[in-house]
C-alpha cells in the first residue's frame, strides 16, 4: 500500500465501506444456496445451545462479519462454518455469564461500544438500505452499461523497480531470453509481483497517467521501454486488449444497490459532521490527521467509478497491483 496516492480518501472509504451491512463480496455469497439468505424470511432454528436456540436471524447478521475475514472460504462451507462460530460463541458466553463476567468494567465496555455498533447497523437497514429502489439501480446499470460498452480495458503485466539502472537491466534480461513472469516474482516491489507482474484488466483513467499512457501504447505482446512513475520505475507487457462489456443487470444489481447505500451513506454522515460538535483531544492523532488531511487535498482527487466496476463486474476482476487509483469500491481484503 505504500505506493497508492491518495491514502487518507482510501482509508476513509473504507472505514465507510465497513459500515454497509453487504460487502460487493458478500452481496454475491448471499446469492448462493449456502448462504443464510435462501433460508426464507421465516427465523427458524437451526442449532441450541445448552437450550439457547440460535436462530437464522442470528446467523444472518454474524455471517459477513465472519465471512469478511475468511474471503477465500468454499461457499459451500460458510453457513456450516458461521453456525459453528456461533455454537461456540455461545458456549463461551454461557460460562463467562456463570462467572460473572458481566459484572465486569471490561464487559460494561465493550457493550456500551457493541450497542453503538448495533443502533449503527439498524439504521442503516431500516432507515438507509430501504431507499435505494429497484428503479435507481435499474438507472444506474443503464448509464454506466452504456459507458463501458465505450470504454477501452488492457490487460497488463509490470516489474516495478527503485532505480532507472535496475530497470535497464531487466529489460536486457527480458531481451536475453528471460520469462517476464518469473523476473517479476523475483525484482518487482509491487504488491502484483506474486502473480507475475499481473494486473489484470484496467481502463486508462484507473492507473497513474505516465502508466496509462505507456501501457495502452503498446500493441499484444510488446514489452515497453522503462517508464517512470511517482513508484519508481516500470517495464510492461500488454497482454490482451477489449472493449468494456456490461455485466447481466441480475449478476450485479446488488452489487450496484451497495454502491448507492454507501452513496446516501456518505451523504448522511456528511450533513450530520456538518452540524455535529466532533474534538480530537489527543495531539499525536490531530498532527497525524492534518498530514494526512493535506496530503489528501494536495493530491487530483480520483474518480468515483462503484457503479462503473459494478457493471463490468470488476469485483473480481481488478487489477492486483499499487497502481490502480483507489476508488470507493476497492475491496480491502484484496489489498
């Protein structure tokens, strides 16, 4: 993450994202058979616990916070998985209440911060989630669809070194013969050098302009001369071009509804900043906030395109390097 710009706006942004009941992940893993979501709107049981009945609801509302952290799970093993979570949970919490834990100053704590959490979440189903319509994700889908059918998309690969001299030198590795795949693995510092320098499929404007520019100049095949970014310095392939292609509206539609949540999300917190009485009173974390804050507005501020990804169904597609300019929909867990 050290070479991504814009630190303070993908922070904050993804602070933001975790405030959204469904993750883009997520919202796909709830369309799967085994996924709490196809168990109907009845809150049945399905385990007990010493008598304690867990219930679909409960499970519901632990699955994201669970699955969040295991992204790579079989979908086939995540409601199994959470319910177990849940049964153990349960059995901790049985014993601490026969302990007395709950009279404790650590248990009096974190559940004055869990109710905070739980009144947040509740809002933001029952009072946010609820106005996104069937008929502004329809809107959106058709504008962004018709945009990406437009839009050009390059699939590349890059070994992003320190120095001008380290670059000269893989290019003459590459013209002597040397695999663009294994030199990244070996020289690249970006964070794409475990997939071989690989990038995945990006538009222009996603990548820093020196790049881009580099980049989308090459035709299937060609390696690039070294090009200097704010990095450091790169060799790139082109591996494959196209234009953008609309995902089907049923694929992504709720990973469009997420996106214009965290719309009206941000819309919301900023009303409520502008009127509410916020002090920072620790002076480390004020200094560290003001840099982080002029470094933010120094820098071009990136394009907001959620619902662009969304449609090309980028969610699993984008790109694996530091390169990308953040943008409101990049999924942490692939950082």
């Amino acid at each position: 993450m050290g070479y991504m710009k814009h630190v303070h706006f993908l922070l904050k942004t993804a602070l933001l994202s975790s405030l959204i009941t469904l993750s883009l992940a997520s919202g796909v893993a709830a369309q799967t058979a085994t996924s709490p979501a196809t168990l109907g709107g009845e809150d049945k049981t399905v385990a007990t616990v010493n008598g304690y009945e867990i219930k679909t609801s409960e499970v519901r509302m632990a699955f994201d916070d669970v699955i969040g952290q295991l992204p790579n799970m079989p979908a086939k093993l995540r409601f199994p998985f959470v319910v177990e979570f849940l049964i153990e949970r349960h059995l901790l919490a049985q014993v601490a209440a026969q302990e007395g834990i709950a009279n404790s100053d650590d248990y009096k704590r974190r559940l004055a911060a869990y109710q905070a959490k739980a009144l947040r979440d509740s809002y933001l189903t029952e009072k946010i989630a609820p106005t996104v319509t069937e008929a502004e994700i329809k809107v959106a889908y058709e504008k962004e669809a018709a945009k990406v059918q437009q839009t050009e998309r390059i699939r590349a690969r890059h070994i992003l070194v320190a120095t001008e001299k380290e670059a000269n030198d893989i290019e003459a590795k590459l013209k002597a013969g040397g695999k663009f795949e294994d030199l990244a693995k070996q020289y690249s510092l970006d964070g794409s050098k475990d997939y071989g320098g690989d990038l995945g499929y990006f538009t222009a404007p996603e990548m820093v302009p020196e790049f881009s520019k580099a980049a989308f100049a090459l035709k299937a095949g060609e390696v690039s001369a070294p090009i200097k970014t704010d990095y450091g310095w790169h060799v790139i392939r082109l591996d494959d071009r196209k234009m953008g292609s609309a995902q089907p509206y049923d694929q992504v539609k709720e990973a469009i509804r997420n996106v214009l949540v965290r719309d009206k999300v941000q819309a919301k917190l900023a009303s409520l900043q502008g009127t509410a009485k916020v002090e920072i009173l620790d002076p480390d974390l004020k200094k560290a906030q003001a840099e982080a804050k002029a470094q933010h507005d120094a820098a071009p501020k990136p394009q907001d395109n959620g619902a662009a990804a969304a449609v090309l169904g980028q969610t699993e597609d984008a790109g694996k390097g530091d390169l990308s300019l953040p943008d409101a929909n990049t999924d942490p867990k692939k950082q």
